[in-house]
C-alpha cells in the first residue's frame, strides 16, 4: 500500500512570495486499490504524485510505502523506487536505443533479477499487453499507443508495491484510452498493487474504486465508486474532472 499523511508543499516565488500548494493532505491506497486523484489545474495532483514517486524529497509529512516510512534522502528514495514503485509518467519516455523487451526488462536488471526468470517474466507481460510481435521494435517505430503499453509493462514488471500514473491516456483516443485503461486496472488488481492515476479522463475515473478530489490543496471528498452508476460519475464530481 502507499499511504501520505499530513502532506505539505510550498514553493517560493518571485519578491520572496510562497506559494502553497499542499496544506495538510491524507490519504490511504490499499493492495490491488485503484484511485484516481482529480481536481482543477492548479489544485495539487502533480505536486503529490511526485512526492508518492519520491522524485520530490522536499515536503512536510510522512509518506509510507508498504509499511515503511521513507526517509527523506536521495539514496533510501532511489532504492526503494527502484524496488517498489512502478511509474507511468509522461517524461519517463522509454529508451530509444533500446528495443520493447529490452525496455520492459531494465527494472528487473538493475534490481538484479537472474536473466532466466527476467526472459520468462517479460515474455509474459508483454503477452499480457499485446506486445508480443513488437519484441525486436524500437519506441521510434511504434505508435503513441503501443509505446504508451510498452511504458504500463514497464511499470508494473517488477511487480510493484505502489504504482503512480500522471495522466496516461492523456492524447489517446477513446478506444485507445479505454483499452489503457482496463489493461493498468487489471494489472493493479492481479499484481495486488497500490494504483494512484492523476487524470481528467471520465471514463479512466469511472473504471477505478475511489475517486480523490483535490482542490486548492486540500482533499476535499472521496467518492467511492461502487455506489455510483458509471455515467452519473461527471455528475459526482464536483467541479466536473
């Protein structure tokens, strides 16, 4: 699970103004929980997200990733994403030099996985997601929508604790962004993973348990959607996503 307790955030601007954008954020998701973090621009998702991924060390509060409390260093937060946390983020491109096996298969190289049991794994994901024809392709000659399946396999190879997507089927069309959708819900629910997915997308809101809304830094309500009929969930938000 990957649990933020009383999270806060502030950043300095010009003339010495501070601008704060968490002010004391909670918030629990458990194994195989799939959320969604929606509010305005400017509310706070991308601030948190990169404060779960521990890509941002410089924050008040606790962050606790299957149990354990992260201590705000560079090497404790390296090693335990690099062990624990799978991220679908739209600047982690893939490695172009590199081909889609290859790619799936780095995470479980640098955390020092035996070569027979990276081959059969990657075999599998790639099958689990369609990727299979595309082994020997390089990202350059693949389409915005199989890279972006190329970047889920990635993330959830190493079998991760806690998985943060920003905006996944962000530019994908509604099939495309339907397909992404059911693939990272259904991977999160198999591998038991915390997901937390920042999206404007209704549909990919609509597919996860619980909504959490943000504004003005604050979680100001979640939904849980199993009460909800999926095309009510626009209607549930409360500023729309």
């Amino acid at each position: 699970m990957i649990e933020f307790q009383r999270i806060q955030k502030n950043y300095h601007l010009v003339d010495n103004c501070i601008h704060d954008v968490l002010k004391g954020v909670d918030g629990l998701i458990n194994q195989g929980e799939v959320v969604a973090l929606c509010g305005p621009s400017g509310s706070g998702k991308s601030s948190l997200l990169n404060i779960c991924s521990l890509l941002d060390n410089n924050y008040k509060g606790r962050v606790i990733i299957d149990g354990e409390a992260v201590t705000k260093t560079s090497e404790f937060a390296i090693d335990i994403r690099r062990k624990k946390i799978g991220l679908i983020y739209p600047s982690f491109s893939l490695v172009t030099a590199y081909t889609v096996f290859e790619n799936i298969e780095f995470p479980l190289i640098i955390n020092h996985v035996a070569e027979d049991k990276r081959r059969s794994r990657v075999l599998e994901m790639m099958a689990n997601l369609g990727l299979e024809k595309y082994e020997n392709y390089r990202p350059d000659q693949l389409s915005d929508e199989v890279r972006r399946r190329v970047v889920v396999a990635r993330a959830f190879i190493n079998r991760p604790v806690a998985v943060i997507a920003d905006e996944p089927v962000a530019d994908l069309n509604s099939c495309e962004a339907l397909c992404l959708i059911d693939l990272i819900t259904k991977l999160g629910k198999e591998l038991r993973s915390a997901v937390l997915i920042a999206t404007c997308n209704v549909e990919l809101a609509a597919s996860c348990d619980r909504i959490i809304h943000l504004q003005d830094g604050h979680v100001v309500e979640h939904v849980p959607l199993a009460s909800i009929q999926r095309r009510k969930v626009a209607e549930a938000l409360p500023w729309g996503i």
